[in-house]
C-alpha cells in the first residue's frame, strides 16, 4: 500500500453529506416531515450523490439517542452494513465508515474494511472515533476514561494494530498495552490505505489526527478564527511530516429567495425538540472537545439547527458564497447537511453546483 488513494489525489473542494444513516439527520425538529433514516431514503440519496459526483458520504455512530421529545439519534443505521450497502449500489462515490475504536476490535475493523474495499473497489474510508459519549459506554457496559490522553493512546494503539494488519503479510504477535494477540493477520488487505477521516478539538485529539487522519474535521464558527485555526493545524503537518486538509461541515438551507429560505429556517426552528439540544450540548461540556468551549453556549440555534454546522440560508447565490468563503478561508473540503436531504439535495445539485464549477471550486 505504497500508492496514494485516489481520493487523496482529488485537487477540488471537496462536498459530502453528513448524518444521514441517523433519524432527523442533523436537525434537532419535532416536524413530521423531518429526514427519516430508513435504507429507502439512504439509497435513493446515496445514488443522487453518486451521479451528482459528491465525493464522499460520512455517517455518524450512535448507540443511544439524546433523549427529548424525539430521542434525536436514538434511530441509527449501523455505519459498516450502511457503507457496505451503498458501495455496492454506487459507482464512484467514496464512502466513510465511522467506527469507536472501544466497541469494535481491530482485527475485525480490519478485515471489515478490506472487504468493503474489494466490493467497492477501494471507495471506503475510515472516520475513526475515540470516544467521548458516556450514556453510550454506559448502554455498552464500557467505562469512559476521564482523561483524553487515556482515550486517544487507546485509539492509537487500535489504528496501528490495523495498519500492521493491512500492510504485515504473515502471522505476527501484537504486544501492547490494550491488546495482546498470538498469530494475528488480516487477509485480504485493501490496495491502498484507506482516507482517515477524525474529528478533534483537544490538544491531544489533534496530535492524533496530525499523527493518524488525512482529513481533520473541525467546526466553522468565524472564518477569521478559522483562518489562522487552519493555518496553526497545517504548520503542525508539516512539522511532524504530513499533509493535513482540514474539513468542516455546513448545513444548507437553499431555497429560490431569501424570504422563503428564512420561513423555511423559521419553521424549523419554531418546531425544535430543546430538550434534547441541552442534552447535547451539555455532553459536548461534559465529555469533549469537538467545539470551541468558549463558543459553545452562543451557538445553542445552531446545534438545534445543523448540529453546530456552519449554517448558509438563503438562495442558490448565497448557498455559493458561504461555500466559495469556507474555501477562500483554508478548508478543504465541507459536509452537507439539510433538513430533508433527498427532497432538497436536486434542488441544490442544480442551482448551487454549477455556481461553484463557475467559480473553479468543482
């Protein structure tokens, strides 16, 4: 696995979706109308993207919901069969699996992945997460580690027993703190080294992505903060040898005006379950660091809105600029998020993508 992955090859700003394998997606609504996470809906949108040439889907793992009115996320599609599914109805789209290194073992993870690779010839990726979600260690019997160094030196042992798996071609011992294997090997092993995808707001989160992911995920709140953020995170890759893009994720609003764009927001947030949005947001104080703490309390609308996504509201024009600006402001590449994401991806497909292949982004 020497050879670069052609998803690392792609030079365009990159669009995926985000959350769509979870109920409500990333909107916390009590609407009857919000995005159901059926494998229906998940196929039908899976297969847009793919003719559409979005470069990527990316799930996110729950075990327990936030409770609420509506137990926001409490209704998830596991994100292996998920991805493994899609990959074999789709033709060109890459497709993420995101896994907790504590609830999954690495010689399984490892030759999971491989398969999704050879079925989908090698348009699986990794989305690795270290854990920081206590009710879902509670629900799995698993204590969560108080401190961050304990938790990431857990995931890094786990990705490097992988990496032996998928690069090591005969049996070995694995000897570390976490694991200790006699006569370990993964058989088959993917072509190449799938993208990493990791999500990390702590100082050592962040050293673990610098170290481990292609891709480092972080919240777009002000693009003059996230300016200098992105440029601090890509100095750190090339200080330790690397090259780090770092994504964000938005959640759209697109709409033929102004006017009906914001009723649509107004509606939206006029049916929004608040319990469960203080129960995330008090989780993400509790237990991690994936948003800038001193931000967090002024962002409650848009964690109710888009899961803390960078929110752009508007019509086909402005939907553009806010992403022409997330670009211009360092990032590589944003998830798509939407209140209904097969109702209202073509309507976006059709008036906001070419805006950007105008624009040389796409």
């Amino acid at each position: 696995m020497t050879e670069k992955h052609p998803f690392l090859k792609k030079d365009k700003f990159l669009l995926g979706t985000f959350s769509t394998n979870c109920g409500g997606g990333m909107t916390v609504s009590k609407l009857p109308d919000r995005w159901r996470a059926n494998w229906e809906n998940n196929l039908k949108l899976g297969l847009l993207l793919d003719e559409a040439g979005i470069d990527f889907m990316l799930p996110i793992a729950r075990w327990v919901g936030y409770g609420g009115e509506t137990d926001f996320h409490g209704e998830v599609i596991e994100t292996i069969t998920w991805a493994t599914a899609l990959l074999a109805r789709t033709k060109q789209i890459t497709v993420f699996a995101t896994i907790h290194t504590v609830a999954n073992h690495p010689v399984v993870v490892a030759k999971q992945i491989a398969t999704m690779a050879q079925i989908s010839n090698d348009r699986v990726g990794l989305n690795i997460v270290a854990g920081w979600n206590k009710p879902e260690y509670d629900a799995l019997g698993i204590p969560l580690p108080p401190d961050h160094e304990t938790r990431y030196g857990y995931a890094q042992e786990w990705f490097n027993f992988i990496k032996r798996l998928w690069k090591e071609e005969g049996p070995f011992n694995f000897d570390g703190s976490y694991f200790k294997t006699t006569r370990s090997y993964g058989n088959p092993r993917p072509t190449y080294m799938p993208p990493i995808f990791n999500a990390a707001g702590s100082g050592q989160g962040r050293d673990f992505a610098i170290e481990n992911a292609n891709f480092l995920f972080t919240p777009a709140i002000d693009l003059n903060r996230s300016k200098a953020e992105i440029a601090e995170l890509k100095q750190k890759g090339v200080d330790a040898g690397k090259d780090i893009n770092v994504l964000t994720f938005s959640h759209i609003i697109c709409r033929p005006t102004e006017e009906e764009a914001q009723a649509e927001r107004q509606r939206i947030m006029d049916n929004i379950d608040w319990s469960a949005t203080d129960n995330l947001i008090n989780l993400q104080f509790a237990h991690a660091q994936s948003f800038p703490h001193d931000l967090l309390n002024s962002i409650r609308e848009g964690m109710a809105l888009g899961h803390g996504g960078f929110p752009m509201v508007g019509t086909p024009q402005q939907v553009a600029d806010g992403l022409i600006a997330l670009h211009e402001a360092g990032f590589k590449g944003t998830t798509l998020s939407f209140f209904d994401y097969a109702a209202e991806f073509p309507y976006f497909r059709d008036n906001v993508l070419p805006i950007l292949a105008e624009k040389g982004i796409r």
